[in-house]
C-alpha cells in the first residue's frame, strides 16, 4: 500500500503511472474529528465516480480515472495531489452559512469559488489567491487553471444531477499533476464531497447526514446511486462552451512542487 486516506486507499500497480484505489466504508467529519462507519459507503462512492468522471472526460474535463476494476476499486493514473482544494458552492450551507451569517440554502449569484489549503492538521484553512501564491502552494497560473476547471466541472455536474432530481448545493474538488505536467481532476465526486438535496422536498442526501446525526445515511448514499444510474443517457440542459472553460484543458500542463506522488 502506497497511502492510506480518511476514505480511500491506495496500492502500487506494475504500471508506474497506474495505481488502485480502493473506497472505504470509515467515514469522518470535522477534519477527522468525528469517526464512524456507513456500511456500503465505498461500494456507492466507487460507483458514483466511476460514472461521472468518464461523463466528465467526455465533457471535456480531464481526469484521473481509467477503469471500475471491482465494487469498491478503481484504476486511476497516478497524479501529485495539488495541495489547494476547490470548493465551489451554487447555495450558502454548512461552514460558509455560518461564517456568514446568512440563511442556509441562499443562492449565490455568482458561484463562488473558494480555495483552501489541504491540511487535516489546520483544519483545512481557506485562503484567497494570493496567500496562494505568496505560500507558494500554485502560480497564479495554476490557480486560474483550478477555477476555470472547477468551474467546468459545476457546469456539468449542476445539469447532471438535475435530472436524477437532485440540487448540487455545494462540493469539494481536489485536483493533481503526472509526471508530465497535465492537471486532473483527481478524488472523488460522491455525496462524501457533495451537498446534495432532494430538488423537490430539500431532504440531505449526503453527508450532513452522518454529520449532523440525522439518521438515514446509508440510505441516502443508495439514493444518490439509485437516481444516478437510472437517469444515465437523459438529455441534459448544459450551457455552451466559452473561451475559459473545458473545451481546451486536455491542454493543460503545470510545474507544481509537492509531496511525493498518491491520490487519495
């Protein structure tokens, strides 16, 4: 085993640039201050994934993910983890409600996208581009690269859950580099790293559930699968391509320093 995470591990392949990750069923909140388990968890987080990220591919996002080996594995092309994670939020809800004072649900006009630092021992802090930078973290670049990519991948994702009648509120991205430079959307898009409501009742399909001790999480985690895979090939209602978004990130290639090579 290459690395053990919160929620995945990883294992070496005979392929350098290829490596497992597996999904596990642990499940954490406040930066690993609450533990628990939700039996299946990994199971619907592989399978999440390994349906969107080759929807995502094909919208023009460039991604990790090569191939479902088994339920709670897949094969993904080994990446560095760049150390800013993406939070892109369509609707005020948990931390950002509160730091703000405002109701949570509140739509946001524009998206906002926020950066912060992958650091379980801060606790996660936010940061805005320049502190970034000025940490050396990424390039100015770098960071335009990450926005303009997250924001393709809300783009997609906000029209994809749509018609599984769900609402996106808010979610979590993490992205990396190969060995050759290109930038990835790497992790997991799973109701562990998105906000998810039902669209016509507003129920939580996700993981506030286990955060906020309101039953049902195992449940709600099937949901999310269940509506997922039975609304694969519906047409979806996207917005055209512009100059800053995904229809030229397979161009994509960074210099970013980092730890040594895992993806997790």
């Amino acid at each position: 085993m290459l690395y053990e995470g919160k929620a995945k591990q990883v294992f070496a392949t005979d392929d350098p640039e290829r490596v497992i990750v597996r999904y596990k069923d642990d499940a954490t909140a406040f930066n690993a201050q609450k533990r628990g388990t939700v039996a299946g968890k990994g199971e619907v987080n592989n399978a999440i994934s390994a349906l969107l990220y080759p929807e995502l591919e094909a919208f023009g996002i460039p991604t990790h993910f090569v191939a479902r080996l088994s339920e709670r594995e897949q094969l993904v092309r080994r990446v560095r983890i760049v150390p800013v994670e993406v939070i892109v939020r369509n609707r005020a809800a948990g931390t950002f409600a509160s730091r703000y004072g405002v109701e949570e649900g509140r739509p946001l006009d524009p998206t906002v996208i926020e950066f912060c630092l992958k650091s379980d021992a801060l606790g996660d802090p936010p940061m805005n581009a320049a502190t970034a930078v000025a940490l050396g973290h990424a390039s100015e670049d770098e960071l335009e690269a990450l926005f303009d990519l997250a924001a393709g991948v809300n783009d997609y994702l906000l029209a994809r859950f749509a018609v599984a009648d769900l609402e996106l509120v808010d979610f979590k991205l993490e992205f990396g580099v190969t060995g050759d430079g290109e930038l990835l959307l790497a992790d997991e898009i799973s109701p562990d790293t998105c906000r998810l409501w039902d669209a016509e009742t507003g129920e939580k399909l996700d993981k506030d559930r286990f955060r906020r001790d309101l039953g049902g999480v195992e449940e709600a985690y099937h949901e999310v699968r269940r509506r997922l895979e039975a609304s694969v090939g519906l047409p979806l209602d996207l917005p055209e391509p512009d100059d800053h978004h995904h229809h030229d990130h397979h161009a994509l290639h960074l210099d970013l320093e980092g730890e040594e090579p895992h993806d997790a």
